[in-house]
C-alpha cells in the first residue's frame, strides 16, 4: 500500500501455562513441555472435562503494586504483567517519549467470568446492597486495555477487540493498522485471558468443545484423528509495534515486521466455521496481498488448530484454497499443542511464537499429534524444523461469531 508506513516488532511479553516470560515460554516451546493438568481453580470432579492449561506461579506483586493488584481481575493483570516485559524487552524509555502518540491495543475475549460467578452469588445469597463497587471495572474486558494504559501513561489511541478466539490476532493487527496510517508512532499490542472457571468449563464443554480425555498427553492434539476437543487456556502475550523510522530513530532491536494483516467473516454460524474454509483462506489472501508475496513465499503458518474436530478440517481446507499446491509444501503446527486455547489470548501468544521461528529459524512440531487424519493431509511437522530458513511466517486465528483473522510476519531487512 502507498504512503503507509512500515511497522516492526521491538519488545514481547509472554504469560503462559509453560512459562511466564517470552524466554521461559520458548525454551517450553523447543522442549515440547505441555501445560496440561487437572483443574485446580475449582472442583472440577462433576464436570465433563478436567484438564486445563493454567498460568502456574504467577504473583501480580512482581509486576505491579498490591494496591494495583487488588483493583485487577487476572486477565487484567496478567496483560500488565506481559506489556511490562515487552516495553522492557523494547528499551522503550517513557519519559523520554512523547506518550500521546503511544497506544494500547489489548484484548480480552470474555473479561472475567470468574467476578461474574462471585457477584452473582453474592446477589443470590445477600441481596443487591452487598455487590462490590469495583464488580463492573474488574469484570469488563476492556479493563485489560484500560489498565495497560494506565500502569504506563500511554495516552494515546487504545482500544479493546473482541472477537472471540480471533481477538489476539486482530488486537494486533488493528494496532498494526494504526501505525500504519499514523495515528500512533507506537502501540502495545495483544491479548490476554484468564478464564479457566466454572462457567467456562461447563459452557465450553456442554457445546462438545473441550477435550473429555484426562490424558495430558492425549488431550490436544490437533490435527490428529483421535482429537476430541480443546483443553482451556489462559495467559496473555504483548507485543509493541512501532513505525520503522520511529524504531530506527531510537536505535531499537528490530526482532520482526510486520507485513500483512487479513480479517474477514464467514458470516455462516455462531461456532462452526465457514465448511469449506472460504472466510478463512480470504483471511490468508487478503494478508499475503498486502505484503506482495505468492504463497510459495511463505515458510511456516502456526495454525489456529484448535484439537476440535471442525476447526482442524475447515482449517486446512482454507490453507490448500488460499496456498493452492504450496499447501502441501509449508510447514504447519499449532502451538496449542502445548499450551491448550487461550482464547483472547491466543493468537498474541502465537504470533510470538511465528516472531521467535523467524528470529532462530526454528519450527515446533505439533506435539501430541500421532495418528494421522486422512482429511488433514498437510505437514503438521511432527519434528522440530532447524534446517531451512523461516523468512515469512503467517498465523491464522478463527473465532466463534465467524471471525477470521491473518497477520504475516517476515524477517526485518532494512
């Protein structure tokens, strides 16, 4: 596109089930460590499915004050915790920029369920004049975008996407945008989410969802013939994006750009994507438009690859209808193989992994998958990839609601 300005990755941010910094999170990642255990949040003895990926030895007071703590839902802090090591990671230093032209681009897909529970019962069990001031600010998901904000004095644009299982991809790629035209020289972008509750179980669970198995080692495994289902995630991954001229201004590392954004809708059903994958592979299209590469350019897709039995099929029928015969030359793995469905979360954290491949050319396998699906005949990379150059890695995000969305990332060259 004419006159838009290039945007490039400069810090990341990562809390997640198999490692709470982005360097924890990828050495996770090349030991194929899963985060796989039984629900500990709550009883989960009567529910339909006992797994969950959950963030373990995370403490807000080693990111942010206790009072700061107190006034945030987990979602909310663990997006905190993930922006403070990406602004760290960029060597941004906030009193020297000018913070009205820095933005917040964070989102959460649900907010936090686990307020509503707790001030549903309270109103159940004590009436209404015992509901907390704060219920409504700490259940909110704009609140992680909000408080972001707030715990950095970024004053500039912020804004909070929610489309369901696409909202870390698109949260990212609309702050890409943003750069891009010039509404911010610098956003700080991605998704967080932390709701492994009682609701969520239940309600995930009663729509066949999640994964039933109570073997880690068998619970997602997408692309796998025996899969059965998704094991529910949480965390978040941040990542700040800035215009080219502004990083280079400051000397900043350059880890990755960004190059092409896609989002479209199958405008089908409320759960299953689009059964032929179109919306998805308009998705992919649209983004490898926008950076002006033939899909032969394309090194390495992290699947959305979700373990459920629709996604992982419609899924590859939208990469062979957007990649064409280089379907079946790409190397393809999902990273929920490891860290389960994190939901708002999940396509920032991914996004850090396709960053992290092109950095060390590296490939994660997806782990777990062992027997072969006919319908899912693409390379799911069974192995780690080490010998081939990763120069353009895509990762794709699908959401309930219809929601697709696509982000290419390349190697930096000047």
């Amino acid at each position: 596109m004419k006159n838009m300005k290039r945007v490039v990755v400069t810090g990341m941010g990562a809390i997640t089930p198999i490692g709470n910094s982005v360097e924890e999170f990828w050495s996770g990642v090349k030991e194929q460590k899963i985060g796989f255990a039984p629900i500990t949040y709550f009883d989960a003895t009567e529910y339909k499915a006992h797994l969950a990926a959950e963030v373990k030895g995370f403490n807000a007071k080693d990111y942010m004050k206790p009072k700061a703590a107190r006034r945030m839902e987990l979602f909310s802090q663990y997006a905190v915790a993930a922006s403070k090591e990406a602004i760290e990671d960029a060597g941004l230093d906030l009193e020297k920029e000018d913070t009205t032209r820095i933005g917040v681009s964070v989102g959460c897909g649900v907010g936090s369920l686990q307020m509503i529970e707790k001030t549903t019962r309270l109103l159940d069990q004590k009436g209404p004049n015992r509901v907390k001031p704060l219920a409504v600010p700490m259940m909110i998901s704009n609140m992680a975008a909000g408080n972001v904000s707030i715990a950095f004095g970024l004053r500039g644009k912020s804004i909070n996407v929610v489309t369901a299982c696409a909202t870390g991809t698109q949260s990212i790629g609309e702050a890409y945008r943003s750069i891009q035209v010039g509404e911010a020289d610098v956003m700080v972008a991605g998704g967080t989410e932390a709701a492994v509750s009682e609701v969520a179980v239940s309600g995930f669970a009663a729509l066949t969802a999640l994964s039933g198995s109570d073997d880690p080692e068998r619970a997602s495994i997408p692309f796998d013939k025996e899969r059965d289902g998704f094991v529910i995630g949480e965390g978040a991954g941040i990542v700040v994006l800035e215009s080219l001229e502004h990083a280079q201004a400051r000397g900043a590392n350059i880890l990755a750009e960004v190059v092409g954004y896609g989002a479209t809708s199958d405008a089908y059903h409320i759960t299953s994507p689009c059964e032929d994958g179109e919306g998805a592979a308009r998705a992919m299209v649209f983004a490898m438009d926008e950076a002006e590469i033939t899909p032969d350019k394309v090194d390495y897709i992290n699947a959305h690859g979700t373990s459920t039995h629709a996604n992982d099929l419609f899924e590859t029928k939208a990469i062979k209808k957007a990649l064409g015969e280089h379907a079946y030359d790409v190397k393809i793995s999902s990273t929920k193989s490891m860290i389960g469905h994190g939901l708002g979360a999940a396509g920032a954290i991914e996004f850090i992994t396709c960053v992290k491949s092109i950095e060390e050319d590296y490939i994660h396998p997806t782990v777990g998958l062992k027997v072969p699906d006919e319908e899912c005949d693409l390379d799911y990379t069974l192995e780690p990839v080490t010998d081939r150059k990763v120069n353009y890695a895509m990762s794709n995000s699908l959401g309930f609601g219809g929601h697709n969305a696509t982000l290419l990332v390349k190697k930096f060259e000047d």
